[in-house]
C-alpha cells in the first residue's frame, strides 16, 4: 500500500506543478503535460547517475502519454467565449481572458452555460484534472486489489474503466487515481 500511496502523492504534487505551469504560459496544455511529465518523473527514478535520470525522462514521458489524460475544467470554451477579450501585441492580436486591472472590470456575473455564472475573477482561474492509470507491481497485491476495484459491488467508474482498457492492452494491472488543482491566472488565459 505504502507503494500506491507514493504514486497519489507524486500525482498529487506533479498536478500541482502543471496547474502552475498551466498559470504561468497562458493555459497552453502542452506546458501543463510538460511539468506532469517532469513531476511524475520520481516514480521511474531508481538511481543516481545521469543515465538513471536521463531514463527516468524518457519512461516518464511515456507513461504520460499512455497511462494519464489531462483534462482541462476551468475555463471551459464557455466561459472563454463570455470573458474573451481581443489584446493587442507587437506580433498582432489575440483572444486573451485579461487578468490586468481585474479591480475596475465589470464584477456582474455572466451566464457560461449549464446554469453557471461567473465573473472576471472566477474566469482567472485555471482548474485541471489529472487521471492516471498506476501500474500495480506486487503480485499478490496486485490480483486482490483488482478484484475489489472491479468487483460488482465497487462499481468502478469510468477512470477505473479506462485503466482497464489498457489493462487488457497491456497485460497488466493499473488503478486508477484522479488529482484536480485549481490556481489563479498569472498570464492572460488563451484558447
């Protein structure tokens, strides 16, 4: 157990790392997978030389790839069509949610959909969710733990159901574990 706790630990503190990534270069997803890439590097770290590392990279990225899904909640396509504003730079224009001057914009609430209404404020903050399948290594573990999270009295939800797809892709066991963070917009979100 102690094994599965520090892969929920080191999901838990890699999503921190990506929302704040997420914050600092505009909501771009390929930064956020970046920084989930470099924070779930620990788990595939098993030394100290510079081929240890440089291997932990590469088996991070890819199990990144395969074994997560980031999902991106907040703001949704809704809530940046309502706040969108068109900024001007010397490379041109953008569509940008603006966090300058966010004291003197208009406070009312905006409807987004779904029966939402947001300001400006709530529209500044960067809300993810990572889903991450963790390979089971302990044999016998293993098989118990698969057979209580796919039993039909735990009903397993659809981020178990997913790790079971690549379950049966792969031949090996995963359980499912899901990390959300939620940070304020420190540069313009773009979409």
């Amino acid at each position: 157990m102690g094994f599965i706790y520090s892969a929920k630990s080191t999901l838990d503190a890699a999503t921190v790392n990506a929302v704040r990534a997420g914050t600092l270069h505009h909501g771009n997803i390929d930064k956020i997978t970046t920084s989930l890439t470099e924070g779930m590097m620990p788990l595939f770290a098993h030394g100290t030389d510079m081929s240890d590392t440089l291997e932990a990279v590469a088996k991070s990225r890819i199990a990144v790839a395969i074994q997560s899904e980031i999902t991106l909640l907040s703001p949704d396509r809704a809530t940046f069509d309502q706040f969108k504003i068109r900024s001007r730079y010397p490379q041109g224009f953008v569509n940008e949610i603006p966090i300058n001057t966010l004291m003197y914009r208009n406070p009312a609430l905006k409807d987004v959909g779904q029966g939402r209404k947001l300001d400006v404020q709530d529209a500044n903050l960067l809300q993810i969710e990572v889903r991450w399948c963790q390979k089971l290594i302990v044999p016998f573990a293993n098989y118990v733990i698969e057979e209580i999270v796919n039993s039909a009295w735990y009903l397993p939800g659809p981020e178990q159901l997913a790790c079971n797809v690549l379950s049966q892709a792969t031949g090996d066991i995963y359980l499912a574990m899901v990390s959300q963070r939620l940070m304020r917009m420190q540069t313009p979100f773009r979409m």
